[in-house]
C-alpha cells in the first residue's frame, strides 16, 4: 500500500484512538458520544440478534431498487435528451437547478401519493439520485472528441453501430461517474427519507433509539449505515479505477 | 500488393489517370447565433493523379482541413462537385477511402490489436484474412512489440502509427493524412515521412498530406499545392520531380532548397494575411 | 447576452411542471396534493401574516451562519489542502467518503453534541455545505497551470501579487462552482436541521404541517424554499458560466 494510505489509515486510527480515550475517560460523556469500541460491540450485537433483520431488508431492497432504476432510468432519459437538443435545451435549467430543491420538503406529499410503506421511499431516491446520472449521461455524450465521430463515418458505420462501438465507450468513464453519484444518492434518498417520515427501514431505527435515549443502538445502528454505505461506494470506486487504468485515464 | 517501383527516372504523375476530382468547390459554414457565415475554402478545383504523392500547404485557418473533410465526404461541398474514381461523393466516404486525422484517433478502449482490426471486423471480413491483414499492419507500422497494449500506453508517435495501421488494413486506394506529424518533434517526423513514403510505395496508393511544413511537403511529394490565406484557394501547384524510391536524405541534395524556397516566396504574403485574420477559424 | 428567448424554455418547463401538478391534483384528490391556484393563494397569504415573519428570520438567520462558515472554512481549508500536495492526496476520499454517506445518520450525533436550536442548525447545515467548497477549492488549487506561475516568477512578482493577481483568478470559477454547490447543500442541511431541533424556523412549520397534515401548507413551505433555492441557484449558475468562459478553451465538444 502506498505511503498515502498508511498516513491516511494513521490519522483515522489516531482519531478513533483519541475518542476512545476521551469517551473512556468520561471527557467526553456516554450521553454524548459512546466509546468506539462500544459502538463496534453494539453493532455486533444489533446483528447477532437478528431482529434488525427485518429493517435491513426493508432499507437495503429499497436502495437496491432505487439505484437501478435511477441508472437506467437516467442513462435512457440523459440518451433521449442528447438525441432531441431542443427538449434538452428546454429542460436544461431544470437540470440546473434540481439539486437545489430540497427534495425532503416532498417527502410528506410522496407518502399521501403512495402511502406508507416502501414504494415512496424508492419514488423518492430514485428521483434523486436519476438527475444525476441524467446530468452525467448528458455530459459522456457531449464530450465525445469529435475525430472519434469522424472516424466512425471513415468506417461507415450506421448509426446503431456508432452508438454502441464509439459512443458509449467514449462515455464510459463519465458514465461511470454518474453511477457512482447514482449509488451514493440512492443510499441518502432511502435513508434520510426514513429518518424523517418512516415506520420502518435502518433510518426509521437510528431516529426511534435517539428519541428513546438509547445511544448504545443508536451508535451502533449509525456505524452500521456508515460502514455497509462507505463499503459499497468504495467498491464501486475501485471497480471504476480498475476499468481506468486500463484506458490509463 | 503491388510490386514496390523503384523508379530512377523522373516520375510523371501527370501521365497517370485522374483518381479523385475536386471541380469549383467551395465550403461556407453558415451563421450561427453572434457568429457570422464562414467562407472557408474555394471555389478551389484539383485533381488527383492515381499513384501520387500530393501535399497542400497553406497558412493557418486557411481551409487546409476543410479541403480533407470535403474530400473524403466528411463534409458536404456548399458549391461544387467532388468525385472519386468516376462516381460522385456526396457526404458519404466512399469505399476505397482512408483518412488519418491530426488529433489522436485511437480508441482508448481497445487495445492496439483491437484497435487495428477494428475496420476490418465492422465490414465483415472473415476472422482469418482479418488477422492476417492485422499481423501485416501491425508488423508494418513496428508495433508488434505493442499488440496487446492501450493507446494510453504509448507515446504520441506511436498513436498515430496505430491509426495509420488501422487505416492501412483497409487497402485504401487513397489516404487522406490532415497534419497527422503535427504532434511530434522534428526528427520523429523526419522518420515518420520516411515510413510514410514506403507505405506509399508498398501500397501504391494515392497520398494527399495536409501540412503546414514547408521542408516536409517539399521532401515527401509529387506536387504541392499551395493555398491562399481564407478562404483557401490554389494559388500554385509545384511539381518536384523527386524520384520515386526518395527518402529524407533528399534533403542532402543542392536543388531540394530551391523548392522549399519557392513554396515559401509563394506563401509569405499569404501567411501575413492570415496572420492578420486573428480568432481561430474554427 | 441573456436574450429574452433564453427564457422561453424553462418558462414552458415551469407552466408544464404546473399543468402536471394540476392534473396529479386531479387524481389524487385534495387530501394528497392541493391544486397549484389555491396553493400559491395560501403560500402568497401566509407569507403576509405577522407571525411568518420571524420564524423566516430564524432560518435566514441559521442559514446565514451555516453559509459563512461553509464558504470561509471550506475555501481556508480547500487552499491548505490544495497547496500542500501531501494533506490534499490523503484527504481527498476521506472528502469524497464523507460527501457520499448519508449525513442525516450523523444527525443525531450533532443534536447530542450541540443540544437543540440554532449551534445544530448552524452545525448540520455547515458539516453539508463545506465538503464540496473544500474538495472544488482544493482542486482549483492543485491544478493551477504551473506555466502561470513561472511566467509570474518571470516578471519578478511578489508573493502576495501572484497571489491576487494570478492564482485568484486563476482558481475563481472552480471555487465559485463549489461556492454554487455548496450554498444548495448548506440550504438543504440547515432546513433539515430545523426539521427537528426547533420551534421555530420554516423547517419547524414544515413539520407541524405535516404532523397535522395540512397538504396545503406543506406545499406551500416547499415552493417557497425552492423558488428561493432555485433562483438563487439559476442567478449563481450564470455567473459560473460567464467565469468559466473566459478561461476555457473547450476541447470537447458536441457533434
């Protein structure tokens, strides 16, 4: 590993380190914030029991979801725009603008349409989270280099041809980025929505022990969500710096 | 392939049959919004002997590219009529066509194999011809050693000697090449036209090259045709005379100045008025 | 340059968005989604009413707050990262780790630390709004053309003149694009903020809306924000564009 990530992996410890000793201390009081090894032990202990199993499900299908349709739903939206420039020209603004809406003022609205349940969850993060890949669909398609397109008319390639063998690759690291975006928002979206307004899902859980006082669940739940959010998205991160090194972007 | 011809005598393009045609062209990019129309090139007329070697060079933005794109049916001709082997070209390329292009054309998703074959796989052709034709190319052009690398992989030169093999295994019978050394050093260049003339030879194709060095159209060609500044119109075609087995050290001999000379006196004056034209013709 | 044409489009964007909420209206009935006329009504009326007033302060109030540190803060430390190539390299996705995780689990964490009202308020919108200023800035900085600085060297300018005169420049429209993203995301945490950790505020207005489940308020807040949050979003974006034209050379480019 390089030395970059030795110091990074130092200075996380070191923080970890210090908050353990602070909290053990009782500098930092268990009100506030619980030692890390406790967090890690009632994290465990969530699991084990089993009985967040339910809420697990619940949270990580609905994400599951949610990120599908906003990566097909966007790539297929961000292609039709490309194709047609004056409905793109129209929405552009709208695209602007869209993650300046706070999206959670909705919510409410979202669960009077679809009731409880699932289903405004999903509706929700998959708005979310679809704009971005939307934006970043718009964006791989725009800045193809035109002496690839002009190669395709060398070839005489129809136009199906040129889409899948030029255009989409050339996209693909743009793309990919906008999956990225994709997973991550689909995470919040699911996540905030059920902190806020849910009777259900990981997020409903974390707000249900804070208002309970319960800190042990509480910063376990939370440590949870952190590590299974910041696993995935490293995963996918890697994915994406394996398909670039071979395009040695 | 056709047997290589070395030639002692002076070559005679103009004895040789029209391969492609150029009649009153002229190319105007209309306004857009804030910008006015363009008149890029033209009315310009050429013609194209089979076998030859040809180079236009001009100022900047004086429609040298346009001229390529108009050519090879890249670009429709605002007036004009354009035609290759007999048959009109009309915004499509014709079969028979290959174009190497100044920015870098590699496809930073394949590999130099892939990236070779790639022509050759779109047009059907059988999985044993195309890895013969691909071995060859690649063998041609010195990158066997690179088969299985990516073009980010490689230095500049050596991109655009994979676009070069990926237009070779074509067997086009006239390549378009638009400033495709104006990347590289000097003496990168001075061997790249040293491979340039053996693949035209190997392959008898006919060659135009766009370029903006005078030395370089002077050692490589036939005839050259010199632009004007915008839009872009013949102002003289020189023939060299050069044999046809020639390679750089040309350079060495007494006349070759004369040339190289002559193109400039013809462009100086053009080359201030482009000069003075300013923002980018683009 | 802004002509009135450009504003034929998003003006049809925002009469079909209407239409659409007309007929969602329709559909779903009065007890779901209020129609647009009566809605805005509500939304002009309730901003008139004496008691509004105050409670727009508090959120202006935390807002503005949230905003300066997240701006101030995010560039300070954006610079420091960005000059020094090591800080900036380790950072970096512990930045972009922090960006991507659902802050509102962090949400509790900050009440217990700041206690109810303005600090968490101020806090969460803040901890939203300074991780994009810090990542764009710190960016801008690292990715200033060294030929810059060596034609400044060239010309003998001091330290504080290279400064003012080249890297600002040179660094402004990135730093104003993270400027643009922060603002939005500081706007959404401080209004997430107030969701819970207030009595007073639009957040909190918002939520006594929805507990008792008056659609047409609750409409009513959210338009109000996004119309703000919009415009200034629309007006901002402008400007990053004009900033952003004046540097660049566009290499890509659309067919």
């Amino acid at each position: 590993m390089s030395k970059v990530a030795w110091i990074r992996i130092a200075i996380v410890a070191g923080g970890i380190g210090l908050l353990e000793v602070a909290c053990r201390s009782g500098l930092v009081p268990p009100t506030m914030v619980i030692a890390p090894s406790l967090m890690v032990s009632a994290m465990a202990g969530l699991l084990a029991s089993g009985d967040l199993a339910p809420d697990i499900a619940q949270t990580f299908s609905s994400v599951g979801i949610a990120i599908v349709l906003s990566i097909v739903g966007g790539f297929t939206i961000g292609f039709g725009l490309h194709w047609f420039p004056p409905l793109r020209r129209a929405f552009d603004p709208f695209l602007a603008a869209y993650y300046a809406i706070p999206h959670f003022a909705f919510y409410p609205l979202l669960i009077v349409i679809f009731g409880l349940g699932s289903l405004p969850l999903i509706v929700l993060a998959t708005l979310f989270a679809m704009v971005a890949m939307i934006v970043a669909t718009l964006a791989g398609l725009d800045r193809i280099p035109r002496v690839l397109l002009k190669t395709a008319q060398v070839h005489r390639l129809s136009p199906f041809e040129e889409m899948w063998r030029i255009r989409l690759p050339a996209a693909g690291p743009h793309l990919f980025s906008g999956i990225k975006l994709a997973v991550a928002y689909s995470f919040i979206g699911v996540i905030a929505g059920e902190f806020i307004l849910s009777t259900m899902g990981v997020g409903h859980e974390i707000a249900y022990a804070y208002d309970n006082f319960d800190n042990p669940r509480m910063y376990g739940l939370i440590l949870f969500v952190l590590a299974v959010v910041t696993a995935f998205n490293m995963l996918v991160y890697a994915y994406e710096r394996h398909l670039a090194k071979r395009r040695g972007a | 392939m056709a047997e290589p011809a070395v030639s002692l005598v002076r070559s005679a393009p103009m004895d040789q049959p029209v391969h492609a045609r150029l009649a009153d062209v002229t190319r105007v990019y209309p306004a857009r919004a804030g910008q006015p129309a363009v008149h890029a090139l033209g009315p310009l007329s050429m013609e194209l002997r089979s076998g030859e070697f040809f180079s236009v060079v001009g100022p900047s933005g004086c429609g040298k590219s346009t001229l390529l794109d108009v050519l090879a049916g890249l670009a429709l001709p605002s007036e004009g009529a354009v035609e290759f082997e007999g048959k009109p070209v009309q915004g499509m390329v014709p079969d028979g066509v290959g174009v190497v292009f100044q920015e870098d054309a590699s496809f930073p998703w394949l590999t130099v194999e892939d990236n070779v074959a790639f022509g050759l796989r779109r047009s059907g052709v059988a999985a044993g011809e195309t890895r013969r034709r691909v071995d060859f190319a690649v063998d041609f052009m010195g990158l066997r050693d690179f088969r299985r690398a990516y073009p980010s992989q490689l230095s500049g030169g050596m991109r655009q000697r994979v676009c070069i093999a990926r237009t070779l295994v074509l067997q086009p019978r006239l390549i378009l090449l638009d400033e495709p050394f104006g990347a590289l050093d000097q003496q990168t260049r001075l061997l790249m036209g040293d491979e340039l003339l053996r693949l035209w030879r190997e392959t008898s194709a006919t060659v135009l090259l766009i370029t903006h060095a005078l030395d370089e159209a002077n050692l490589l060609s036939d005839r050259i045709g010199v632009m004007s500044a915008r839009p872009g119109r013949f102002i003289d075609i020189v023939e060299t005379g050069w044999p046809h087995d020639r390679d750089s050290r040309l350079a060495e001999r007494a006349d070759f100045g004369a040339v190289t000379s002559r193109l400039w006196s013809l462009l100086r004056t053009e080359s201030m008025r482009a000069m003075g034209q300013g923002a980018r013709a683009k | 340059m802004i002509s009135l044409r450009s504003f034929r489009d998003p003006i049809l964007v925002v009469l079909s968005l209407v239409a659409m909420w007309q007929v969602l209206h329709q559909l779903a009935g009065d007890s779901a989604l209020t129609a647009p006329a009566p809605t805005l009504a509500h939304l002009w009326q309730m901003v008139w009413q004496p008691r509004f007033l105050p409670h727009l302060r508090e959120t202006a109030l935390a807002f503005g707050q949230a905003l300066l540190i997240a701006c101030v803060g995010g560039v300070a430390i954006g610079v420091l990262l960005g000059g020094h190539r090591l800080s900036g390299e380790v950072a970096e996705p512990l930045l972009v780790g922090l960006y991507s995780i659902p802050k509102i689990t962090l949400y509790p964490v900050i009440l217990l630390l700041f206690g109810l009202g303005m600090p968490a308020k101020v806090a969460f919108g803040a901890l939203h709004g300074i991780i994009p200023v810090v990542l764009f800035t710190m960016n801008a900085v690292r990715n200033v053309n060294r030929t810059y600085l060596r034609a400044g060297r060239a010309m003998r300018l001091t330290p504080w003149q290279t400064g003012w005169f080249v890297l600002v420049p040179a660094t402004l429209p990135e730093i104003f694009s993270g400027l643009r993203i922060g603002f939005s995301l500081t706007l959404l945490g401080t209004m997430l903020g107030e969701l819970f950790a207030s009595q007073r505020g639009l957040g909190f207005l918002l939520m006594t809306a929805i507990d008792l489940h008056d659609v047409k308020t609750i409409l009513a807040i959210a338009i109000f924000i996004s119309i703000f949050a919009v415009t200034l979003n629309s007006v901002m974006l402008a400007v990053d564009r004009r900033l952003r034209r004046r540097t660049a050379h566009d290499p890509g480019s659309r067919p």
